[in-house]
C-alpha cells in the first residue's frame, strides 16, 4: 500500500476525513456501486470498534472503455 497523502483542513468542521477509492469492474453502474458501499457500510453498524460518524460519494471516474 502506498503512503497516504496528508493535509491539515481549513474547514470549521471538527472531523478527519479519510477518501478511500474502491474499485469496480466496468460494467458496473455508480448507482450500483453506491448501493454495493452503503450495503458495506450497514455490515458496520452494530461495530463499536468501527468509529467513522458518516459517508458520502464524491466522485465517480468511468472507466475509458465502457
């Protein structure tokens, strides 16, 4: 795993933030990728050890090829 790039915020927001990249295969739809995460993310609720407070999709890259 390469090193993760780090800056300091200049937002009000008291929170960390991590941008994490998942990959899907081209025939995959960004509808269905977000389904896939949130579905992901539900395996987490009951998790005290898993500490993250939200999640939101930003960014969507299709793939040349599609």
């Amino acid at each position: 795993m390469s090193d993760v790039y780090e800056i300091v915020s200049t937002s009000s927001e008291d929170a960390n933030k991590l941008t994490v990249d998942f990959t899907f295969s081209s025939d995959v739809s960004k509808e269905d990728a977000i389904a896939q995460i949130d579905s992901l993310v539900s395996l987490a609720d009951d998790n005290a050890e898993i500490e993250f407070v939200d999640h939101e999709p930003k960014f969507w890259e299709i793939s040349q090829f599609n």
